[in-house]
C-alpha cells in the first residue's frame, strides 16, 4: 500500500495531461500511487493516461464536475495521505518529498508554493506566495477573506472522514469551500515556500469564467454564514462581505483603472479591495503606494505591471 494517493481530475485534457502525469509520475519520492479520474472526457485523455506505465490507475466516471471527480479518486486512493495535482499543472521532481517532509514535520495540512504559468511561461517573481503566510492563530479569519490554500496540498487522509467530501454542487470554489471547512474542524495549513510546481493560470481555466467565479465566491460565503461556528467578529466579516461588491471585482476594476492611467481611481479600488481582504499582500502594497502620490507612483506601478504581464503573456482571461 503506497503512503500517498494523488488524485488527478481530468476532463478533456489532451493537451496538458501527458506532461502532468510524467511531472508525478518522475517525483524523487516514490511511496506514491497516482489515481486519475477522467470525468467523462470525450477526446483522448484516457488513452494518454494508459500510455503510462507505473504506480497509475485510472478511474473513469460520466462528466460530473471536479468536485466528483476528486471525491472519486479519494474513495479509491489506498495512501494514508492525500495529494492533488490537476491535469494541467506540472510537478518538479522534487515536490512531494518537500511536501511529505514538511508534513511529517508539521502536521495539519500542507500547501505548496508555485510559479503561475502563463502562456509566455514564467516570471520568478511570479509565484504564488510572496511575502507572509498567514499564522495558525489567523487562519479563521484568513480563510474567510480568501483561498489561502493551493488544491496542491498533502492533507491526512481521515479529514474527508471528519469534515465530508467536496460539495459537489458547487461547480466552482468547492476548493475553498473544503479547505474553509478544515480550518474551521482545527486543522492549521502550513506552507512549503520553494516553488516546485508549475500552476497554469490561463483563460480556459474554471477560475477564468468571472462572473461565474464572482458568484461562486458568494455562495461559498452564504454557506460559511450558515455552517461554520463562526465568532461575533468572524460573522460581522461575512456579513459585510456579502454586503459589497465582489473583492475580485473590486481588484479587477482596480487593475482596469490602473492599466488605463487612472491613478486616483485605482488607489481608491485598491485600497477598499485591501480593507476587506488585508492577508492579500499585493493589494496592500499597491492601495499603500498609490495611496502616498497617485500620479507619481501611478505610472511606477503601471510601467512595472505592464512590463511583467507582456513578459508572461498576460491576457484578459488571465484576471483575478
């Protein structure tokens, strides 16, 4: 029986899911079984799967969304530990060690840092983590405010068994959905920094779909008002969220109005975008500057941004 169990969701994958299947199949830590879960694809995922040889399983299931399909490939994973990796990211060879590592170490949960991968490839300084990583005694409220949590995360298997599965009515943000639920059932999230993936960030992605993401965001914090044992301070937080515009709209507008050479306006988004979600470091560091002289950091800011998003191939399906 292998340690660890990764599950692979999968629909439609062709074009990436040869490369993230090598990328886990290649890792130096070898206690591992990977259990991709192809959810209905109609092209050739499955056959690219079967093409691999090794500690490889494939389950397949009609299209029922990626919250199906990892509840699927965790009712069939033998590890004692849980892994994600989706069918389109890629896996540095010595990222489950880390992960593992740290985990025996640490306990709890486990997420990983990552390069975003756009279409022009990488930036180092692009990752997503940067800077502070919120403290176990801030998780609450941190996870309130966003999804800290990468799904390339190792967690104990048992914590399916103590929170339930995914929410599988949720198309989108059943991740921060579950990983809010953990937090809230005791379980502190702790962060390997060296980024040894690659997290592809790009349009066609289920995050891509705004408006359908911004909705999703606030169904998640419907639920988090019903279900979670929040304190007086946590469920004033919810409430006040769910009384605003979206924080990702409110960043979106922000970075349009920024990109447009409107200062004032910017600073202005980001500053309301960083009061509501102040674990966000880059949002607190562009409302700060901004904040000081709009129009003389204003074009610092937007000549730096610009200069990494044409680097990268940033693209507008490419929003927060």
């Amino acid at each position: 029986m292998s340690r660890v169990t990764v599950v692979m969701p999968a629909f439609n994958a062709v074009p990436t899911i040869g490369g993230a299947v090598a990328s886990v199949l290649g890792q130096t830590y070898r206690d591992f079984e990977l259990v991709v879960v192809d959810d209905g694809s109609n092209d050739a995922t499955a056959a690219i799967v079967r093409a691999h040889t090794g500690p490889i399983r494939l389950v397949q299931q009609e299209n029922l969304g990626v919250a199906s399909a990892r509840n699927e490939g965790i009712a069939h994973a033998e590890g004692e530990l849980i892994a994600f990796c989706d069918a389109d990211d890629y896996l540095f060879p010595k990222h489950m060690e880390a992960l593992v590592g740290r985990w025996e170490r640490e306990g709890g949960i486990v997420t990983a840092n990552s390069y975003w991968l756009f279409p022009g490839g990488i930036d180092p300084s692009r990752v997503r983590y940067k800077g502070s990583f919120p403290k176990p005694r801030d998780q609450r409220r941190a996870i309130l405010e966003q999804n800290f949590v990468s799904t390339m995360s190792v967690f104990p298997k048992r914590l399916i068994e103590e929170i339930g599965p995914f929410a599988t009515d949720l198309a989108r943000a059943e991740d921060w959905h579950f990983w809010m639920r953990a937090v809230y059932a005791g379980y502190h999230i702790s962060l390997e920094r060296r980024p040894l993936s690659l997290y592809r960030r790009g349009p066609t992605g289920l995050s891509a779909a705004t408006a359908e993401m911004d909705a999703a965001v606030r169904e998640v914090l419907m639920r988090a008002e019903r279900e979670l044992p929040l304190n007086d301070e946590e469920r004033a937080y919810v409430g006040e969220r769910l009384t605003h515009d979206d924080l990702a709209a409110l960043a979106r507008a922000a970075d349009r109005a920024l990109r447009d050479g409107r200062y004032r306006e910017a600073g202005r988004g980001y500053a309301e975008a960083a009061r509501l979600c102040p674990s966000e470091r880059p949002l607190v560091w562009k409302a700060r500057v901004l904040g000081l002289a709009p129009p003389l950091a204003g074009p610092l800011v937007r000549a730096r941004q610009l200069r990494i998003e044409t680097k990268v191939g940033y693209e507008q399906g490419h929003q927060r």
